[in-house]
C-alpha cells in the first residue's frame, strides 16, 4: 500500500515540475500560448494511459502549466512588447510602465493579481466541488447534463444580444435583430490610485 501511494506521489510531484516547465515556456515565448498545448496533452492522453501514465499525472500537467502560464503571460507584453490575444488590452499601460522605467513594478502587480486569483479560487473550488460532485456533493452535474447544450446555448444567445459593441453587419441584419437589443445600466467610470500611479479609468454597472 505505502509503496502505490509513493508511486502516485512520485508521478504528481513529476507531473508538476514538467507543468512549470511548459507553464514558463508558454509564458515567456509569445504566440506560444498555454491552451496549443493542453489541447496536444488532452489528444495525447489515450496515448500516454496506454503507456502506463495515470490519467492524474496528465491532469496535474495540464493544471500546473495553466497556473504558472497566469504568472508569466504579462512579462513578454510588459518587457518585450510581443503580447498575444490574453495580454493585449495590457500593452499600452505596461509600456507607459516600461518607458518611464517602471516595468518590473508593471509586473509584480499583475503577479499579485494572479496570486489574488490564484488564493480566491481555491474556496469557489470547494463551492463547485460541493455543487455538481458526488459523494459527497449534490451531483447537479449529473442533473444538468442532458440540458447542457441548450444551457450553453442559452448563454451564447444572451451574450450575443447584451453585445454593446455592434459589428458592422448589413443594414437589413441589423434592423431585423435591433428589437433584441436589451437595455443595460450605462456604466459608471472611476480612477483610483496605486502609490504613485494612476490606474485606467474602469467601468462598473449599477
């Protein structure tokens, strides 16, 4: 028994420290971004169960790389200037960082952010543990699963028609769907300060 429980441990612990690989070069490296390779890891997965890896370690991999990826995606943007789709709406503050001498400063808060995000998701885990696991739990999942598609379905839809930003799509589309415009709260706008600086103006609807 205590010689499976090592085995587990030691393919974990192994599966962690190849994640923080990866999680650094997919941080660090533009355009080589974290999601390319959880989808090559999940394709390779009957692959690697039929080799002996447990289905876990692959998941650890997975897990491990997207964490460290949060860490590090905002260097390359910050420092280098090359950021990719997650990091763009940063480049211009993190340069204004940057040119006035300020990077690295640009860059401990956004690793205090993912720290911040990191410490909040672990209670919601719990939360979602308890809401759709099993034994224990309340099993909505199961519950849920024959309605998924439409619930997914139902919140494309509504995110489609809560759009504030309209494409420019022909004359007749647009007057045909302008009925299904739903009116939302105009947001508020308001700055606040970071020591020295001066944060973005950010909207809040009330």
């Amino acid at each position: 028994m205590l010689e499976g429980y090592m085995l587990d441990w030691a393919w974990l612990m192994g599966s962690f420290f190849i994640g923080i690989f990866l999680g650094c070069m997919t941080g660090l490296i533009p355009g080589f971004h974290v999601n390319n390779v959880a989808l090559i890891a999940l394709s390779m997965s009957p692959l690697a169960v039929g080799a002996g890896i447990p289905l876990s370690a692959v998941a650890a991999i997975i897990v491990s790389m997207g964490t460290v990826h949060t860490f590090l995606n905002y260097i390359p943007s910050a420092l280098i200037g090359s950021p990719d789709g997650d990091t763009a709406l940063a480049l211009l503050p993190g340069h204004r960082m940057l040119i006035s001498g300020h990077a690295a400063q640009g860059v401990a808060y956004s690793a205090r952010g993912s720290q911040l995000g990191l410490l909040l998701s672990i209670p919601l885990l719990l939360v979602a543990r308890l809401l759709f696991g099993t034994n224990p739990g309340l099993g909505l999942y199961e519950l849920s699963r024959d309605i998924l598609p439409w619930l997914l379905l139902a919140i494309s839809i509504f995110l489609i028609l809560t759009e504030t930003t309209r494409l420019a799509w022909p004359r007749w589309v647009q007057a045909s769907t302008k009925w299904a415009r739903l009116p939302l709260p105009k947001p508020k706008e308001f700055t606040f300060h970071i020591g020295k600086w001066r944060a973005p103006r950010c909207g809040l609807a009330f």
